[in-house]
C-alpha cells in the first residue's frame, strides 16, 4: 500500500512539474550530483554505503533539489537491478517516517525500459542511518532491509527520477553521473 501511494504521489508530482515544467528554466546541474568517489561495505548485518561528491551535499532541499520530483544517490547491483536509494524529494512530499522532509533510505528496485537510464520498478521502506559532513553522505542500513549485499553492489550514482510513460511504474531514472564500487 505504501509503495502504490509513493509511486502515485511522484506520478502525480511529475505530472504537476510536466504541466508547469515549460515555464521554469532548466537549472544547472550542482557540483554534489558528481561524484568523486563510492564505497559499499558489509558488517555484522549492516551494509555501510557512502558517496563523495563535489561538493558539499545539502542537508535541505535547495533550488535544484526543490526542481526534480525526487533526487538522490544510489548503490546499485546491476545484474539484479537491486540496490539502495538515499533520497530526499520535498515536492512530492513525506514518504517516510524516519526523516520526512530530508534525507532518507529506500531498497529500490530498477528496471530496463526507460526513454531515461531505468524504471523504478519497485520502491520500498526502511530506517537506515544517514549522516552528512561536507562533500561526504553516508548510509547505515540493515543488510535485511537493504535486500542486497555489499559484494553484488556494482555501481553507485546520482540520479534524479522523472516522468516517463516507458516505465511500468511511470518513474523513469536519470543517472546523472557514476563510479564503479571497488
């Protein structure tokens, strides 16, 4: 249940934005959607995940976070599809207990299909640990709820979901930038 009124509530946001979309310029992309670095480790049940970026990662929403319905880094098996999201998504609004109006977990679930780099095909819930220090994010998430391991983790990226009739799910991914998981 919660995930159909995540997947309507950003359906319909993008809807909104495609409507008033044509009226706003596109803002530039900033320095923390690039990433420097990534890493994915296991430990005694948690998956410790982080990313580097290029510049310091807002703790808010700013201009750009407030443009795109939702904005994020992810930690991705690319053979499986499966991974973790940290995400924050003021214009859609709350979807999460832990931190409702910033930064928080979802295991995600990705597919092929997309006019954009994937389809979200699944999104579900979690209480993962996040912390913030200048250009780095951090994540700390059950490995149970993550639903994959730190070993199948190929990929990370950052990435802002948009409106595409070619999901299943009407949610496409737009992977901004990448690196390899050593």
């Amino acid at each position: 249940m919660r995930k159909t009124k995540l997947i309507l509530a950003i359906t319909l946001a993008a809807i909104i934005l495609g409507i008033i979309g044509t009226s706003v310029p596109a803002l530039a992309q900033p320095d923390y959607t690039t990433l420097e670095g990534a890493s994915a480790a296991g430990n005694a049940g948690s998956l410790k995940l982080s990313v580097d970026t290029g510049d310091d990662v807002p703790r808010f929403p700013d201009i750009y976070i407030d443009s795109v319905p939702v904005f994020g880094y992810a930690w991705v098996d690319l053979d499986t599809g499966n991974g973790v999201a940290t995400t924050i998504h003021p214009l859609i609004g709350r979807d999460s207990h832990q931190n409702p109006d910033a930064w928080h977990t979802h295991p995600v679930s990705l597919s092929t299909g997309s006019s954009f780099d994937f389809c979200v095909a699944s999104i579900g819930t979690s209480q993962g640990g996040l912390s913030i220090h200048n250009d780095v994010l951090r994540a700390n998430i059950s490995a149970n709820q993550a639903g994959v391991s730190a070993g199948d983790l190929d990929v990370a990226a950052s990435f802002a979901v948009q409106l595409d009739g070619g999901c299943a799910s009407g949610l496409g991914v737009d992977v901004i930038d990448s690196v390899p998981l050593p």
